[in-house]
C-alpha cells in the first residue's frame, strides 16, 4: 500500500496539506529556527508524507544537535518550549514595568475646582483602594476624562492595577482573575462581559462582599487545563465605559452593580468649556483652548480629548513654522460629523434660505421629498447641528455655524 502511494502521482492539494503538516511540525519541535529551515526544498513529492517527515527529523538533528546538546527530538521540543516560556515571562515583566514607569510620569492637573466634577468617582475609587468595596463602574460619554481620572487615583493610591482593554472572552475571564489575584482589575471599554452570562456570574461571585471570595470554573476549555477548578478571589475590578449595550441579562446586570458603586458621570457642554479651562494652565494653552471652544461653537459637543489632541498641533506647528490656528482649524473641518460634512458640501458653510436648502437636498437625492426634507431640517435645528438666523415661519436663513456675514446682508440679498 505505502509503495502505490509512493509511485501514485500526488495533486498540488495534497502536496500542499502535507507542507503544511511538515510546517506544523517543525514549528512543535524548533520553534526558534523553523522558519530558517528550507523544509520545502527538503520535501520530496515521491516519498509519502511519514518518509518526508523522518527525512527532516533526522537533518534537523544534525543542523541542531549543538543548540540542544545532542538530546532526543522530544526532549528537544521540551527545552523548546522552555525557552519560549522563559522568554514571554521576560517580556510580560518588561511590558509590567514600562505601563509602571508611564503610570507614575503621568502629570495630574491638581485642582479644587477640576477635582470637584470627578468628585462621585474619587470618592468610589478612593473606598476600593482602602478596601471598603471590591466594584466601581464609571459610566460616561467619551473623552470626558474618566479614564484618565481613574489612573490618577489609583496612581496617587498606589493601587496596585491591571488595565485590560479591547476583548475579553467569557473562557480567558477566569484566567485572567487567577493571574492577578490581589490587584485592581481596570476593564476599559469591555462591556462584551456584561453580556454574556458565564462572565456575569463569575463577576458576581467575583464581587460578592466577603474580603475572599471563592471562584470557580464556568467552562472546561483547553485554555483552562492548568488552573485549578476553584481559588480564593483577593482582588477588586473597576469598569469604565460608554455604553454597555443591548442587556438580554438585565436582571443580572442590575444584580451585580448592586456589589459596587455605581457612577454615571454628565457633563454639559458649559461644565466641559469649564474643565479645558482648568486644564490650561500656561498661556499658549489659555489662548488654543478659547480658540478650540470659538471654533466648536454651533457644531458639536466639544471634549477632553478635542483640547489635548489641539494642544500637540499647536507644538507641532511651532516647531515646524506654521500657522497654529490653521492646522487646528483644519484638524477640526476633517474630523467633522457626516451630517456636518453632508451639509458642508452643499451650502459651503455659508447661510442659506431654508428654502435653497431643501433644493440642494432634493437635487443631491439626500431626500426623496419635501415633506423628508422639512423633518430632515427640523431634526438637525433640534439637535443643533443645523442653526437658524432668523425669525421668519418659513423660509428662515440656517447654516451650520455662526455666517460669515451679517444676518442683515443675507436677508436682503434674498428678497
């Protein structure tokens, strides 16, 4: 039989399977040179795969035998392994200590008055770092500075953290626990937890009220092999968000921040202005922060995150001799919203007659009709993204921020 297959012509899909395979396996037993091995001019497609594959053992042998004193394949897949492990500690340690450092070079604005709007949340982080709760969940639109208020205090704390971002499997969750039992666990943004109900319960049992909780395994998966069924839980998980989402386990989700401490931070668009100001304290900073809040002003909410990013364009067009309040102004037209963009198209960002506006719409085939195009207007005068200038029923003057010219001019060209 193994003869017929040796003289039997193979396809260019087996082949292709069994170099895959031979890969596979030299990937298992030379992980740190297998992609420095020619196994594809080594493979012959006469042999079967078991000859190719004892073809190589044996070269590998030979080509590695120094690396690995002489020892058997298995023994050498062992040391491997060893060395591999060896060196993702190392630069797991490496990644610990450099988050460390950055923590603690991090510089905090220290003010009354700043420091009053995050009140709610110092005082829930503040109970957790001295042990009097084991949850915080900080719920709040983006770029309000929530997170960075977290690390303040758990830095000025020094809490000891583990800050996991972007996702987190129900499976992974448990390991996750027992490799940092005794720290803070800082959830940012994933909210995919709070859906699903393995990891509800596990958080649940994770944040019961007794100082050692008992955790034990929800799934039996291949990722859990080396833990054990159940541990004592020491540690304490804050969770930072925007939006959780769709709840299908809403009772459950309800249930568990009853554990902890709740914070749902809201912020007007005046507290925001107020807290940029706060934040600027050199003159430079002073005058793009009045500049950003001007040229926001009758387009979006304004946030955190609008001033550091116009800060870093500020000293990037000094440094390169350019005009800072036209890099931002730019940096601020490019990162408009759809509705703004669809509307700057159209009107130029100059005012127009409500009337020419709801042309343009029908013209472009933004809407299909004049009754869409009056409650497409309507609906952006609500939420301000569209503003009138004037006080006509009808045919009223809008644009999408302050006209360039007066009211008056407008007013009477149209007529």
């Amino acid at each position: 039989m193994e003869e017929q297959e040796t003289t039997r012509k193979k396809s260019d899909a087996q082949v292709e399977k069994e170099i895959k395979k031979i890969e596979a396996f030299l990937k298992a037993v030379i992980p740190e040179h297998w992609d420095t091995y020619d196994y594809k001019s080594k493979y012959d497609s006469t042999l079967t795969y078991v000859e190719n594959k004892n073809r190589i053992t044996e070269d590998i042998k030979k080509l590695y035998s120094n690396d690995y004193k002489g020892a058997t394949l298995k023994e050498q897949a062992e040391y491997a392994k060893a060395q591999q492990e060896r060196l993702l500690e190392e630069q797991k340690q490496k990644v610990v200590a450099e988050v460390e450092r950055y923590n603690k070079s991090i510089a905090f604005v220290e003010s009354k008055e700043l420091d009053a709007y995050f009140e709610p949340v110092d005082r829930a982080l503040i109970k957790l770092c001295k042990g009097y709760s084991h949850l915080v969940f900080v719920k709040g639109r983006g770029g309000v500075g929530k997170s960075r208020r977290i690390r303040h205090i758990l830095t000025k704390h020094k809490e000891a953290f583990y800050e996991v971002t972007g996702d987190v499997t129900e499976a992974y969750l448990y390991r996750l626990f027992y490799e940092n039992n005794g720290k803070t666990i800082w959830f940012k943004d994933v909210t995919r937890l709070l859906r699903g109900l393995n990891s509800i319960i596990l958080l649940k049992a994770a944040c019961e009220t007794e100082d050692k909780r008992l955790l034990t395994k929800c799934s039996y998966s291949k990722q859990q092999d080396d833990l054990p069924d159940m541990f004592i839980w020491k540690g304490k998980i804050v969770f930072d968000y925007n939006e959780v989402g769709p709840l299908q386990l809403k009772e459950d989700f309800e249930a568990l921040i009853t554990r902890g401490d709740y914070i749902q931070l809201a912020f007007s668009e005046k507290d925001i202005h107020a807290m940029m100001r706060q934040i600027a304290q050199k003159n430079w900073q002073k005058e793009v922060t009045e500049f950003l809040i001007k040229q926001y002003e009758g387009t979006e909410v304004l946030n955190l995150r609008h001033q550091w990013k116009a800060f870093q364009t500020y000293n990037y067009a000094k440094k390169e001799g350019k005009d800072w309040k036209a890099e931002v102004e730019h940096e601020i037209h490019s990162s408009i919203s759809d509705t703004y963009a669809k509307l700057y198209t159209l009107t130029g960002g100059l005012a127009i007659r409500a009337a020419e506006l709801k042309r343009l719409l029908l013209q472009n085939q933004i809407v299909g009709s004049l009754t869409t195009a009056n409650r497409r207007i309507n609906d952006w005068l609500a939420m301000g993204e569209l503003h009138r200038w004037s006080t006509e029923k009808i045919n009223f003057i809008v644009s999408i921020r302050q006209p360039p010219q007066s009211i008056a001019e407008i007013s009477e060209k149209s007529q």
